[in-house]
C-alpha cells in the first residue's frame, strides 16, 4: 500500500491521466444509463403506473395498442371486475397561445380501477364528462393551463382541461386522459367497439379471454415499438465502455510496469517478495479505479441537477453504485496483466 501511494505520488501525471480517462469513461457509463432508464420511463410509464399485470389486445393487432380494437362481442358473457377497458389513439393537441403537441390519447371508463385508484391528480380534479380531460403536467410548461378549452385533431369540438398529473408517458409523449366515447369518435369507430386493450392488476391467464392476444406486463412492454432496440442499443454501448476500461487500465499499467521493470529487479534482487510488488500494484488500479468513479460519479450529480427536465434521464443511484462497483472488480482483473510479469522477473536477467 505504501509502495503504490508513494510510486503514484512520485508520477503525478501518468497516475493522473489514467484516473481522468476512467472519470470520463465511467461518467459516460452513468449517463448512458440514466438515458436508457429515462427513455424507458417515456415509453411505459403509465404502463407501470397503473401496476398492469396482464394485457389483452385483439390478435390481429400485430402486438400493437394502438391497432388494437377489442368488440363487444369478444368480451360477450365474460366477468370485467379485474380489467379495465382502455382505448389509445395518438393525436394532436392544439391550444390558441400554445404550441400544437403530439399526445396519446387515452380513454378509459370511469367507474373501473385505472380511473378510480391509479390516476393521481397533482393539481385540479378528476374529468367527469366527455367534454373534460387530465393532461401530464410535462403539457403545463408548453402553455397548458388548468381550465384552458383545446381542441383535438381537427375537431370542432371543445374539451376543458380539468387537472394534472405526474410522469403521465405512453410511447415516449404525454398522455391524456378522456373517456371511452370521444375514443371512439377520435377512431371513426362505432358503438361495437369497446377498448383498444384490456389492462388488468391481476394476473390473469390466457384462458380469461380465449379470443384475445394474452401478455404479461413484461412481454407487452418489450413489444412496444422500439423499446426492446432502444434497450439493447444502450447496454450494449455500456458494456463496451467497460471492456473499454478494462482495457485502458490493463495496458497503462503494464506500460508502467514496463518502465519500472529495472527497479522490480533490483528489488527482487534486495529480497523483497514478488507478492509486496504484486500487492502494491493491485492496490494502484483498486485505486485508480475508486477515484476514477467517484470522479464520474461527481460529475453525473452535477448534470442530474443541471439537465434540463426535457432530456429524459433518470439517475438510479442504487444500479449506478452496482456498476461503480464492477468497475472497480474490472480495474482489479486489468492488473493481472502487469501482475503476470512482475512474477516471471529474473532479477540477474532484467539487470543485465
């Protein structure tokens, strides 16, 4: 431990350059994450909010809501107190003084469970009639107000928004909540049509509803468009940084050992054991390492603070302490590299 402090002390820059390389390294692990779990969040976060267990879609919606349309006569004779009936069309959301937006419609029955317990209204009240609808408050800070009449599409129609509600995101844009009626009409579909989907906080088997397409909550949100693509993008770009970086790790410091391997042998030539050269160099990348990440770890604070709330990154501390600390397991496995040749000095050979 002393050797490798007072051998780092002694080479300020080379130690220092390594621990920058791994500071940004590790702070673009952190952020890339952060992006990934942001981005998750704009795809399925009223999924999540409404604690779905189960999804049942028309089945030839192609894994689809929005293709989905569910009839009266497939849910013909069959029990709906676990369920709730949920309609989703995208459309455009258009204010005078405000900017036209891109929004999921969702509409839903007022007297089942999403409605009744799993909309939390930040600010305003629940929407009581088909001319009333709750925005995501994300549409407050693009002009919408509490009260203001918009319209939808090209409708001529009027609806009032009545209340907010938080992290409401449905394929990465906020959604709105409406009733199952102006579903309808937004779709051009008559009074056979009942919901896009079935979303239930049961588990509920495939056997409920025979003719429908039967998901777990898991299955379904991997099947958004997109989601599964956009995951495997990210992680597979985080788990290239931490090749990266045990890469950039191992051969620094066989560089260094490189350069110092005439000290190594005058020192196994006074007796010292190759284990104390071994420690001391173990000790360095652990060190290197921990300094490196919480180095990346400061940095990702100070854009957590600082980030606009329109990028759509969400910083999970526990995940990026797990990732902190298999860096710091890679830093460790880098050093087997140098550690390799520290056992094969011969002293007499390597003086000569």
């Amino acid at each position: 431990m002393f050797l490798a402090l007072k051998e780092m002390k002694h080479e300020k820059l080379h130690y220092g350059l390594i621990v920058a390389m791994i500071v940004l390294i590790s702070y673009l692990m952190f952020f890339l994450m952060g992006m990934m779990l942001g981005l998750q969040n704009e795809n399925d976060a009223v999924i999540k909010e409404w604690d779905t267990e189960t999804v049942f879609l028309n089945k030839n919606s192609n894994d689809n809501l929005g293709q989905s349309i569910i009839t009266r006569d497939q849910l013909s004779g069959k029990d709906q107190k676990n369920v709730a009936l949920v309609g989703q069309a995208p459309v455009v959301l258009k204010e005078k003084g405000a900017s036209k937006e891109s929004v999921q419609f969702i509409g839903l029955d007022p007297d089942q469970f999403i409605s009744r317990e799993k909309i939390k209204i930040t600010s305003g009240r629940q929407a009581k009639g088909n001319n009333e609808i709750v925005v995501d408050k994300s549409l407050s800070k693009k002009g919408y107000h509490l009260g203001d009449r918009v319209t939808i599409n090209s409708q001529n129609e009027k609806y009032k928004i009545v209340g907010f509600v938080n992290d409401a995101k449905f394929s990465v844009a906020p959604v709105i909540y409406g009733s199952l009626p102006v579903w309808r009409e937004l779709r051009g579909l008559n009074s056979s049509a009942v919901a896009s989907g079935l979303f239930s906080d049961n588990k509920l088997s495939k056997n409920t509803y025979p003719d429908l397409q039967h998901y777990t909550v898991n299955e379904y949100i991997n099947k958004l468009p997109g989601y599964s693509a956009q995951n495997n993008t990210f992680t597979f770009m985080i788990g290239f940084l931490m090749v990266i970086s045990l890469i950039v790790i191992a051969v620094f410091l066989y560089i260094l050992t490189m350069q110092k391997i005439g000290h190594y042998a005058v020192m196994r030539a006074q007796g010292i054991p190759a284990r104390h050269l071994i420690i001391a160099t173990v000790t360095q990348s652990i060190f290197l390492m921990v300094c490196g990440v919480i180095g990346g770890i400061l940095l990702t604070l100070i854009t957590s603070v600082a980030i606009p709330m329109s990028v759509p990154v969400i910083m999970n501390w526990p995940l990026i302490s797990l990732m902190a600390a298999g860096l710091v397991v890679l830093g460790m496995i880098g050093s087997l590299l140098p550690v390799r040749m520290i056992i094969k000095i011969d002293p007499v050979q390597a003086l000569n």
